[in-house]
C-alpha cells in the first residue's frame, strides 16, 4: 500500500481477509489471561452506589501455566540425524536464544490465547528469535490450510507535545504467486488515539525503524520465515480461521462462574467478621457527676464492637450481631465447578482440586488414561512440528544470499530437509526405572533394538545412540583368568623347586 493510507482497525487493510471477530476473540482472551476485569458496582445497606474490586481467582493463568509445564521443559533435546554439524550448529542458535526456557513461556500464553509465532532474524552475525503473541500475528488469508502469508504487528508508543502518541508496525510476509519469492515488506502508522492504527509515515519517523528497508525480496526459499504453533483442536469459534483457540474460548462460562463464586465467598468473608453491638456511650469517654473523666470500655484499637443508640429506656448491652459464613457452601461449589473446569480443558480432575483421589504417581497416570497424558501427547505433537519448521527456516534465514552476501552464516542445501528428532523426558509421567527394568527384560528377549533402548532410556539421538554401540562393540574384552596362578602371571616353579 502506498504511503498516506490510513487504518481503523488492522482488519481493514485489503490484504488481510481475518474476519475481526477473531481479532476481538484474542484481545478478549487476553483480558481474562491478565485479570482484567471492571470493579463490582453495588448498593450499600443505605441505597449508595459504591464499587470494590473483583477478587477473581486466575484459572486461565494457572491453568495455561500448568500445561505449559507439563508440555514442554528444558529437559528437551533436539538433534539433526546424520548430519553432527548442522546439529551442533542449531543447537547453539537455540541456547544462545534462551530457547527452551522462552518456549516454555510462550507455550504458557499460547494455550490461554490459542497460538502464537516464532520469528527467526538477523542481527549482524547472529541468528536471533522474535516471539509473537496471538494478538500480534495475523494470518492475511482466512482459510484452514498452514499458514504461509502473515502482518506481524509491533506496537510503541511515546510522549510528543504532552500527548501520548502510538506507532504500529506492521511486517507483512507474502509470497509471489507468479516468481515464488518472498517478499516482507514494512510499514509504519502514526495514531493519537490507542483503538487506531492511524495514518501511515516513513520508516524514519521512529529512530528505531530508520534502517529498516521498506521491502525486502528473497529468492529460493521453501518456507515462510516465521513459524506459528497453533493449539491442538479445531477452531469452532470460527471454522474456516487457521488460528487456534484457547483455554478461555470454551470455558468463558465456567471461569465466569468460579470467579464470581470465589468473590462472592471472599466479599462474605469481609461482611462475616465478628460484630457485636453495643451502646453508643459505651465507646466514647464519659464524664460522672464528679466531673470526673472515664476512659472508653473498650479498646479503641479495635473495630469489632459498634455503637447503636438505644431510646433511653432500655439500653441494647452487649448483642453479638456476627453473621455467620458459609464455607462449606462456597468450598463445594467452587469444587464442582473447578472439576467441570478441569474436564474442558483436557486436565484430568484433581489437577487443581486435591479429593482423596487427586493425587497419583507418574504410574497411576498413565494407567487410569488420564486426560492430562491424553492432552500433553496432542500439544506434543503441535510442538514437534513448530520446532521442525523452526529449524527450516533458521537455516534457510543463514544460507540466503539474499540477506547475507556472498558470505553466509551457515551454508546448507535445503533441497534435502534436515531430519530432526526431538526426545522429551517424561519424568512426569512415566515411572523411568519401571521403563527400563521393562525395556531391558524385551532387550534380552531379542524384540528391542539397542538403539531404541539408548534412545528411549537415555535420550540419545539415533547418531548418538548408533556412535555408543559402535565403541561398545570395539571394546574387546580382556581374556579371562584360567588355570594355575603361576601360568597367568608368568610367575611359574623353578627348575630348584621340582
């Protein structure tokens, strides 16, 4: 588009066919993911509006943090089979990236969202990894095949002339249907106001874009150069979007309810303190027929007793006015609710809620089919192959003459996909030793290869596996100790002694 367009709302350019209603769908998540709800408006005893805040209880944060955890760990490894230096070589991308603590986190926002992107890119001689948040990917065409033409969105905002002024950068990545190259080119937009994109500027308008080219053209690429994971399961919100949904898209009903449930037991605990009511008089100081000065009865420090006027005839005394709270009300329907909770989510009830049962070993999880395995091994699936793309694209980003001259980071032909292989530990939930002991009794029966047991037991890959049993094999044994002493220690009799 050219320069002095000017956009409402993303969703408005040509080139994005996403319906906004996704956009929104997003945008809404995330208030529930951060806990951003309005403060409760009510009418006090006297008929006065007053507002408190909402005490909600967070279990889109915690659910999404859970199964972040469960997911995906730094106890992963990735290997490129039959090819050691590639292999070392992306590894030290990713841990120079921080990679697997930040998928950890990202996968923690990308199940309360439904999805988000990772962005490999050049910065000087490194290869760095950008990752984007649901809100700021957006696929431009609405179908559900993979996604291959994408707006990354970049928001800052600054103070000019006492005015709070907001920059979007929008980076669209789109092939040619004609050459088949790739094209990412950029554009900035300048709003005064927070819900718009505003009106388009240069690139040199913010310090921090002034060297960013306004297109970029890329040749023999086979892949887009970002890569988005998206949550395991159909988009029923809107079926022909690619995006993904997440925990909140299903379960808005049921995290309404347990929020309200948990602030309306909280604002109950407040109103339950102890009260007890007594005569005015008998909290002030009062002055006797003496002029004599008595201090108060009470302990000014507290706020348990509160005065009340009698008639003069008959004084009120000492009357516990308490209400009592209903705990166990509360406590079983935030129970029932958080199970019913836990169930649409795919986490296996007792996860957040400890009954007699909630508690099971790494054994019993797997035995009794528990939906949590179920759930890991789907998001497992969508993780392996993020992480496949993601290696793609960093080799592709390293060997592109385009970006790097005649001298590029690392060279490697694509026309031949790299095989990567990826071992995650199941600690959580299978029993290691019960697994070994098992694998070594199917070992011995001659039904399990040594490879797939190095591989299974210790998290080999197949090279490493292949490497191990190739030295155990060229070990040769020392020849045991037969026979008399003397013959295996050259020590034998001397003729002296026949």
């Amino acid at each position: 588009m050219g320069m002095g367009n000017s956009l409402v709302n993303l969703t408005d350019d040509p080139r994005i066919e996403l319906p906004i209603a996704e956009v929104e769908r997003i945008q809404k998540d995330i208030q529930y993911f951060t806990g951003d709800f309005p403060d409760v408006e009510y009418l006090n005893s006297r008929g006065k509006h007053r507002k408190r805040k909402f005490e909600y209880l967070n279990v889109v944060k915690l659910a999404s943090r859970r199964i972040a955890s469960i997911v995906f760990n730094s106890k992963c490894d990735i290997a490129i089979n039959n090819d050691q230096s590639t292999n070392d070589w992306i590894n030290q991308v990713l841990e120079d990236n921080n990679f697997f603590n930040l998928l950890e986190e990202a996968l923690e926002k990308g199940a309360a969202l439904g999805g988000f992107a990772m962005r490999p890119y050049l910065d000087g001689n490194k290869i760095k990894i950008a990752w984007i948040r649901a809100d700021q990917f957006i696929p431009l065409h609405s179908n559900t095949n993979n996604i291959s033409d994408a707006v990354i969105t970049s928001r800052t905002q600054q103070i000019e002339q006492d005015t709070t002024i907001y920059y979007t950068l929008l980076e669209f990545h789109e092939w040619d249907s004609h050459t088949g190259d790739y094209r990412i080119t950029n554009e900035l937009y300048r709003s005064d106001t927070e819900k718009e994109v505003g009106q388009q500027v240069s690139l040199s308008t913010l310090d921090a874009y002034k060297d960013l080219d306004d297109e970029v053209v890329l040749h023999g690429l086979v892949r887009p150069l970002f890569v988005y994971f998206k949550t395991p399961g159909a988009n029923n919100i809107s079926i022909e979007s690619p995006l993904g949904t997440g925990i909140v898209d299903n379960s808005k009903t049921i995290i309404d309810t347990i929020n309200k449930v948990h602030d309306q037991f909280y604002w109950e605990i407040v109103l339950g303190q102890r009260r007890i009511a007594v005569d005015a008089s008998m909290l002030g100081s009062s002055v006797d027929g003496d002029d004599e000065v008595h201090p108060p009865l009470f302990d000014s420090d507290q706020n348990i007793y509160q005065g009340f006027y009698s008639d003069g005839k008959d004084s009120i005394g000492v009357k516990d006015m308490t209400s009592p709270i209903r705990s166990t009300e509360y406590k079983d329907a935030l129970d029932h609710f958080i199970k019913e909770f836990e169930t649409q989510i795919g986490l296996s009830t007792g996860t957040f809620s400890y009954g007699s049962d909630g508690l099971k070993t790494a054994t019993e999880v797997v035995s009794n089919n528990s939906m949590t395995y179920q759930t890991r091994s789907s998001y497992l699936t969508m993780v392996e192959k993020a992480i496949d793309e993601l290696v793609i694209s960093i080799l592709e980003l390293a060997s592109n003459r385009d970006l790097n001259g005649k001298k590029v980071l690392y060279s490697y032909d694509l026309t031949t996909l790299p095989d990567v292989k990826l071992h995650f530990d199941d600690g959580v939930f299978v029993d290691k030793d019960k697994q070994m002991e098992e694998d070594l009794k199917a070992l011995s029966a001659g039904v399990l290869s040594k490879q797939t047991f190095l591989e299974r037991n210790y998290g080999m890959s197949t090279d490493d596996a292949q490497k191990e049993i190739d030295q155990i094999n060229n070990e040769q044994p020392e020849p045991p100790i037969t026979g008399d002493y003397e013959q295996n220690t050259g020590f034998g009799k001397g003729d002296d002694d026949e």
